[in-house]
C-alpha cells in the first residue's frame, strides 16, 4: 500500500520528503506514477482533477493537503463509503492570526496609502484609529476561528463570533449563532474577519443583504473560501460607501482571472491566497497516523462530517 498525492498544481516534492521523514517505509506517488488503480487506499488531495476518485475502486480514505475540504465534499466521485479527512494544524491557526492580525494593523495605520503618497513624494499626515476602536466580528469559529479569536483578544481587540451552532466559544468572547441571529451579529463588530468553511449553506452568505446590516465604514476581510462572498454585492457597497474597504485572500475562481474588478479596485486588496499555507513536516505525522489507521480499520483523526460539510 502507499499514499497518492493528487494535486497537480503544486510541487510534491516537499510532501514526498515530509510523509517518509516521519515513516520511510511508505511509497509516496505522483497521480501520474499509479500504474494500478485497485491497489489504492489512501490519497491525499488538493485540488484535484475532476472526478479522478472513480477510478480507485478499493479507496478508503482521502486527506485534504489542507483544513479546508469543499473541493473534495463537492466532488461527486467520491462514493460514501469513503472518508474524507482534514488537516488540524496549530501552525496553520497561527499563520491565519499573523496574517489577520497584519491586515488589521496595516488598514489602521493607512501604510498603504502612506506607501502611495511616497510614491508620489506626498508628506501628509492622518489621525489614525487604535486596536481600542475596532470591534473584530469573526465569522466561523471552529478550531481557527477560535484560536483567531483569543489571539486577537490577548492583542487588545474586542471581538465577537458567530458560528453555526451554539457550541461553547473561546472564553470571554460573545458568540452569537444560527442564520436568526447573523444580522445583530453583524451590526454589532467593525470589522468582519470571514473564516467560514464553503458548504451549501455558506454560499454567498456575504451578500448584500447581510453585508448592508455592518455598520457604515466597515472593514471586511475573507480568508475563507471566495464561495462565500457575493463578488458583486461587495463593490456595491463598497462604491456607495458603506463599507469602507476589504482585504482578499480567497475566490472563486483561483488564480484571480487577469480582467476581475478586484484587481483594479482601490479599496480592495489582494493577496494570492497566502495567509496560511500548509507545512508539509508540520502536517506529515497526522497524515501518515491516518493512513496508518486506515490500513487497520480504526477510526479516523480529523474526519468530515459529510453532511454538515466540514
Ligand atoms: C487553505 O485554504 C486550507 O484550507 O488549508
């Protein structure tokens, strides 16, 4: 038995290194190296060609490269009996905060609009808003909602969470759920940090009926899943000047298509999908632990609830 990597958009080699650091004895191949199908159990996946899982009649146990798992549960080769599995990483919850956390310093300290004015040789000063002014709204609190949420906290932020379910929030972090209570939710922060998993009920929940209900000057920032957010609805409201601005990381066509509005936008800023990036020897030992209890039929870490969708 051996692992298979299909992600054909991305160097393996690092994977390849990090799966056999951890345990030498396992063969790792490239999607292209199979050379009989029946034979795979286990397969590790990020965005991955189209349908490719009908082919592995004895497939077991297919592992995102990542936390997130919309392009596997949409995926419609994949027959039930098949787990799906997921990266959780706390280097991964980190890198999401860091990256958080500089977007948020960087908009209240207008560095980017200090950066255009030294392009222009402009000395000008601006009255700057304070950690003490922004009221942080995350929107998924999972495993790295959550730790986004106290991180942020400890740095002096007031912050909110609304989540799916009631399930208990970080401490001291008012959590507000379900689709009744997303619009009080959202009048009462700031600055919406978007951390959602895509499912069917997330879909373009970022619309402009719910974007509407931020206050006027909000910040809006998504590092989700560009699934979530109604391209249109935000430039809408972005151009009439009730939200101020937002910060992208993820969208629904990736990369960016060259003629997307976002690129052009000046109150829109994209970045290439970077704020966390999976570590291949930080995730390597959870990835070979499942394929481990895979060949022995015990139960998975990190399995996704296929109905919920994450
Ligand atoms: C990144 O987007 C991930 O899902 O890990």
């Amino acid at each position: 038995m051996c692992i298979i990597i299909a992600s054909p958009l991305q160097n393996i080699s690092p994977w390849i290194r990090a799966i056999q650091k951890v345990d030498s004895s396992i063969e790792v191949l490239s999607l292209d190296e199979v050379t009989d199908q029946s034979t795979v159990e286990f397969i590790l996946a990020w965005n991955q060609p189209p349908g490719i899982f009908a082919h592995f009649p004895n497939l077991k146990t297919i592992s995102s490269m990542g936390a997130g798992v919309d392009h596997l549960v949409k995926d419609k080769s994949i027959a039930p009996p098949v787990n799906i599995v997921r990266i959780i990483d706390p280097l991964l919850s980190q890198d999401m905060y860091e990256f958080v956390l500089a977007t948020i310093m960087s908009q209240l300290r207008m560095l980017p609009m200090y950066r255009e004015n030294q392009i222009q040789k402009v000395w000008k000063k601006k009255l700057y808003r304070r950690i003490s002014d922004i009221r942080v709204g995350i929107m998924g609190t999972g495993n790295i909602g959550a730790h986004v949420a106290t991180k942020l906290t400890e740095a002096g932020f007031s912050v909110v969470g609304w989540g799916r379910s009631p399930n208990p929030s970080p401490q001291g972090i008012k959590k507000y759920y379900g689709m009744e209570q997303l619009a009080d939710f959202l009048r009462s922060c700031n600055l919406l940090v978007s951390l959602l998993p895509l499912t069917s009920e997330t879909q373009g929940i970022l619309n402009y009926n719910y974007l509407k209900q931020l206050p006027k000057g909000a910040w809006v920032i998504n590092i989700g899943r560009g699934g979530l957010l109604v391209d249109d609805d935000l430039v809408q409201l972005i151009d009439q000047g009730h939200i101020e601005g937002a910060s992208l990381d993820v969208f629904v066509t990736e990369p960016l298509p060259d003629d997307h509005v976002f690129w052009s936008h000046p109150k829109i800023f994209v970045t290439p999908h970077i704020a966390s990036l999976t570590h291949p020897d930080s995730v390597a030992a959870q990835i070979v632990e499942n394929y481990h209890r895979t060949k022995l039929g015990k139960p998975l870490l990190h399995l996704v609830n296929r109905l919920l969708e994450y």
